[in-house]
C-alpha cells in the first residue's frame, strides 16, 4: 500500500476531503489548484510570484515541451524543475489532449496518436510508451497516463471504442515505466454515460496507479453534464487515492467538484482570463475593459490583498490593458491566481474545521452586477 496520499479530514457535510500528497519535490496540500505552465512557463508569471501567492504545484504540457524545445534537450539540461527555476512539483499532462486539440491530421489507431505539429507540420507518433519516455525525461513529480480526449458530442459506439483503447493504453503505460520515484496516474473516462464511466473505473481501478483522474469533461458539455458525470464518476473511484478532475474549471465548478471528492485541479482560465482582460473578483467577474473602469480607483477586489489589489487601482489596470503593456498580463495574472489559491485555502479550511458555512461563497451572477 503506497503511503504518498493520506486523506487527513473528511468534510461531514460533503463528499470533500482534506488531502496530503507527497511527491519528490515535495508535499501538496489538496484540494489544490495547478497553474498551467503549458511552454516551461505558466505566462506572465516568476516563479517567484507563484511561491508568493501560495501555489503548491504546476502542470506541464508534453506535447508543447516535446515539439520544442524538445524533451531530450531538456533532460541533458537537468530536468524541467531545474530548466524553469521551479523546484516545487510538477504535474505533467500526456500530451494527448493537445494532438486532440492542437495537432493537425490526427489519426489515432491501436499503436498511438499520428499527428502533424502546429509548429511545422511535422509527423509525429505519441504512442503510450512515448508520452512515458517524454515525461520521464522532463523528471515530472507525477506523469498522466495516454488517452483520448473524446468529444462531449461522440456518439456511445465511438465513446466505447475509445474507451477500450484507453484502457489498453494505459496498461502499456504502467509496462513502459521506468522510473520509480515519478508517480503515475491513470485516466477515466467513458463521455457523458455512465455505464461506461462505470465500466472504465472497474478497469482502470484495480492497475497499480498512484491516483486517478477524470478526463472528458469541461468540453462544451455544458455545467449540468459536467456536474452529473464528474460526481457519479468521484463516488466510484478509491478512496485512498487522489483524484484529479482535468481542465476544469472555473471557480463555481471547482467548489462543486471538491465538495464531490475530486482533491486535484488545473485550468488555463485564470490565466488566460487575465491576459483578456476578465478577473475574478468575491463579488462575480469584471471586465477591465469597460469605460466605467477609466476614473475608479477603487482596487480591483476591496477584499483581495494581493499585490495588484493592494497597490494599483481599476483606472490603471485598464489603462495597462488599453495601451497593451506587458505589465497588465502580469498583473491581471497574479490576481487571478491569487484568487483561485484563496478559493483553494477557504475549501480547505472548510474540510478541516467541519463548518458548513466557512466553505467560500460565489455570487450566482457571473458578472459583478
Ligand atoms: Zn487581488
């Protein structure tokens, strides 16, 4: 039995937990948030500035660090930790979502993933046993298994199949490892029905892996699906082990996920969010955009006292936004951030003291009204 989770608290008024992962770069406090840090970067961001505002763990894209700069060149440079100037842990995705979502002329059969890099166009192969290799050379705290990322439109017969063949992906990836220190993490998924979500976790369950994750979901399904898929698929998986919700969400969806059990979060919204100009605030979404914003001083958030919100006011971070300064990703990037970490903290204390009312309120408008 693998002592690297311990689950410290169970919330009596939900299914959440409070959760230790211990990895070898260190230790993670769940539920946690993962900033995605797509090309050895989460953008904008020092990694200094992501120890400040309390992240405890990245995630790094695959297929980006495959395509470039290339995973053996960053192995011979000590590993992605060392290469970023990060040396907390990193959570490493397979790749595969990206070829879904990224690479042209994909063909997928038994063997892997054919795909033409949105680079140069490229062939290139990400079969199970390459998305091991490239992980296990980028010396990754916890690696993902291959799988395919099943459109939330795909008909059963198609959902089945790929299914199968996730299944069968991720055992070769369980014969294709080779480092023993790097915890490896199986994916379930099985689309929008849950007989077959049932069917994967029985298969997937039982295999050595050092966690589970539900792959499939925040991909147009829309917020009831979502919902729906990702707490039958919770209740299901093995309490011992963390579970990792990918690629979701956004805030409301988080709190609805850990109150479901899911301990593991990462999502490019923050971030991407920031850099579009849209932050989160305890009182619903602001666009900084707005002329509204052109003559308030007031800080983004009166309740934040993050670095942005204790010294800049809204006037400035629209004006940074409307003459296209580096300084507004920046800015607008650690604030929502430091957001999801709170949200992240308020969940934990909740967990840990037992008190229904302390988990965090999020306004029912999306916008700040
Ligand atoms: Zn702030």
């Amino acid at each position: 039995m693998a002592t690297h989770f311990t689950v410290l608290e169970e919330d009596p008024n939900s299914r959440a937990r409070l959760g230790r992962l211990v990895t070898p770069h260190g230790v993670v406090e769940t539920p946690c948030f993962m900033p995605v840090g797509t090309q050895g970067t989460v953008k904008a961001l020092l990694p200094r500035d992501l120890k400040d505002l309390g992240c405890q763990i990245l995630l790094g894209n695959t297929y980006h660090l495959h395509l470039r700069p290339g995973h053996d060149l960053i192995r011979q440079l000590g590993g992605l930790h060392r290469f970023m100037g990060w040396d907390g842990p990193i959570l490493t995705d397979s790749g595969g979502y990206q070829v879904f979502s990224l690479g042209a002329m994909r063909k997928i059969s038994e063997e892997g993933a054919r795909f033409q890099s949105h680079l140069d166009g490229s062939s290139h192969l990400l079969t199970p046993e390459k998305a091991v290799e490239i992980q296990e050379a980028l010396g990754s705290d916890v690696a993902m298994v291959l799988d395919e990322c099943i459109a939330h439109d795909a008909t059963r017969d198609y959902v089945r199949n790929s299914t199968e063949r996730t299944v069968r992906w991720a055992e070769r990836c369980l014969r294709a490892r080779n480092k023993p220190d790097q915890l490896m993490f199986g994916i379930i998924q099985g689309g929008l029905f849950e007989d077959l979500r049932r069917w994967c976790v029985e298969a997937i369950a039982p295999m050595p892996f050092d966690g589970f994750a539900v792959g499939g979901l925040g991909v147009g399904e829309g917020e009831a699906q979502l919902n729906r898929v990702s707490c039958f698929t919770a209740d299901l998986l093995p309490v011992a082990r963390p579970r990792y919700l990918m690629g979701v969400g956004r805030p409301q969806d988080i709190l609805a996920a850990a109150r479901a059990g899911f301990d593991m979060f990462d999502c490019v919204i923050p971030t991407r969010n920031a850099r579009n100009g849209t932050l989160f605030t305890w009182r619903g979404k602001i666009n900084i955009k707005r002329a509204e914003f052109a003559t308030d001083q007031r800080p983004l958030d009166e309740s934040c006292d993050c670095y942005c919100c204790r010294n800049f006011s809204r006037a400035y971070l629209r004006h940074l936004y409307m003459a296209g300064e580096i300084l507004s990703a920046q800015l607008n990037s650690l604030h929502n951030l430091y957001f999801y970490h709170r949200l992240m903290d308020k969940c934990r204390e909740a967990i840990r003291s037992g008190r229904s009312e302390l988990w965090p309120y999020l306004p029912d408008n999306d916008t700040v009204p």
